[in-house]
C-alpha cells in the first residue's frame, strides 16, 4: 500500500480537528465579545439611571419599544422629581434565551419634594442585535409610579 494511501485518512483527521478547533475558538471569542459588550452596555445604563440621566438612558432601550411606549412629558416631569439613592443589579444578568438576558434590579429613589424614599424592582430584558453587535433594553425605563 502506497504511503499516500495511509496518511490520507490521518491527514483528514488532523484537518478536521483543526477546524473543530478554530471555530471552538472563534464562538468562544464572539460569545467573550457579546458578554463584554452586555457588561458594557448594563453598566452604562446604570450609571445614567443613577445620575438621574433619562434622556441618556432612554438610548439604550430599543427603537421600537420606544416608539410603541413614548416618554410623555408628564412622564418626564416627574423623572426630574427624583433623585435615585441607590441601584443594585443583584447577581447580575442571566441568559433567558440565545440573543437575550433578564436582570432584577433594586432601585431607591427620593422624591425631591416629599423626600419620601421608595425602593423600585426594576426586572428588565436585554436583547442582542447581532447585526449591529448591541445590546438594547425591550422593557423601557423603570417605572416609578406609585402603586
């Protein structure tokens, strides 16, 4: 039997597990990427919720969520009436789905004009786009009317 013959199936092997190998590496690569840009993209929202930024945060909240749910303006006054005191994430975003995660998030606010303090669970739903590589929030800002 030809030498050819042998190392052929080998050879095959070898090309296979190299492939096996290279697109492991490259889905561990885009999931690192995905997680990284969540941790990103969460922290971010967080930091305008807890500077009182809404016009900021309402740009991480998906386009047609938020042309179904507009802000109103008497939504927005009384956005302006509060001042956030705490924002707590918990244990973190958890996969609910391939492209998408849930987060419960404590958050205590202050109304300016009582100073009355009140604690909002805030559960959002963040979806990744993989076409444009972000993540964007589908359940719009917290609401902190009173129940």
């Amino acid at each position: 039997m030809p030498a050819d013959a042998t190392m052929e199936p080998a050879m095959r092997r070898i090309a296979l597990l190299v492939l096996a190998l290279a697109v492991s590496l490259l889905t561990g690569c885009a999931t690192d990427v995905r997680n990284e840009a969540l941790t990103r993209i969460t922290n971010s929202y967080a930091s305008a919720v807890r500077w009182g930024d809404w016009e900021g945060a309402q740009s991480f909240i998906d386009k047609d969520f938020a042309k179904d749910h507009p802000l109103s303006s008497i939504e927005s006054g009384r956005l302006d009436q509060l001042r956030v005191t705490g924002y707590d994430e918990g244990s973190g975003p958890r996969p609910d789905g391939d492209n998408e995660v849930v987060q419960v998030v404590q958050i205590n606010v202050v109304n300016i004009n009582t100073q009355s303090e009140r604690t909002v669970i805030d559960h959002q739903r963040w979806r990744y786009d993989s076409e444009k590589k972000k993540w964007w929030l589908m359940t719009g800002l917290p609401d902190f009317s009173p129940k």
